[in-house]
C-alpha cells in the first residue's frame, strides 16, 4: 500500500475530513491533499508530526510508513530513533525528550539551553550535582 493510501485510510477510519486534519495540524488542505494522491511522494517529517496526534498513530510509525529510514538506539534512560531519506540524509531524530517535556516543560528547557549554552566543563559539573542527587534519592 503506498503512503498516500495508507494516509487516507487512517483519516477515514477516524472520521475526519482533510480539511479537518489540514485544520487541525496547521498544514493546508492542498498540502493533505497531494500527499493522499500520490502527488507528494515522501510528505516532510514536519507534516508527519503535526498530523500523527489527530490520527492517534506515533509519528515514529508515520515516519517509516512514509519510507524514512529508520535507526532505532537505545540509551540508558531513552530510546533514540534516527530517520534518514533514501540517500543517507539525517531526516529527523526523535528522542524520549516529549516525555520529560510532558513531566517538566521548565526543566526541559533548562536542560536543553544547558546543553547548548555552557561549557562543557560547566555541563559535567551540573551532571555530578545532579548524578550526586539521584544516588542520594535512591538511597532513601
């Protein structure tokens, strides 16, 4: 089944209309519209993730559908899928990170500026703090 049909489908056996799911994801219903006939072929990581919460499908699963080559690694603590196009392209990497964006937007977006902004001297200080805290939980 190609993507376009698969998309339809999902829409359908939701009860959803295009122009709904073009409404409800932000995207337009051209845009919806050429990815069900097959005049889009491989529809963007950014309209698969706009559109998989109206679906009720994880985007993971719309990603490979769509034909994104999937790598999934698991680290301590989260597991990492890594989408890339046909030639090898990094198309997307999704990580647990919605998790503890859902659990803690402020810490989230802490963690994420700390990872972006301080040294790394500064980063692997903050981890031994934090690392020193969980022992300290777990010991209660």
């Amino acid at each position: 089944m190609k993507f376009g049909e698969y998309l339809k489908e999902l829409r359908k056996n939701k009860g959803i209309t295009q122009k709904e799911l073009a409404d409800m994801s932000g995207f337009s219903n051209g845009e919806i519209s050429k990815v069900e006939s097959g005049d889009r072929k491989k529809p963007s990581p950014a309209l698969l993730k706009a559109i998989a919460p109206h679906l009720g499908i994880p985007y993971e699963v719309l990603m490979n559908k769509a034909g994104y080559l999937e790598e999934v690694v698991d680290h301590s603590g989260y597991t990492e899928y890594i989408f890339k196009d046909d030639d090898g392209s990094l198309a997307d990497i999704v990580r647990k990170a919605r998790e503890m964006q859902e659990a803690d937007s402020d810490w989230a977006n802490i963690a994420y500026r700390v990872s972006r902004e301080l040294s790394r001297e500064d980063v692997e200080a903050i981890k031994a703090i934090a690392n020193s805290l969980l022992r300290k939980a777990d010991n209660r």
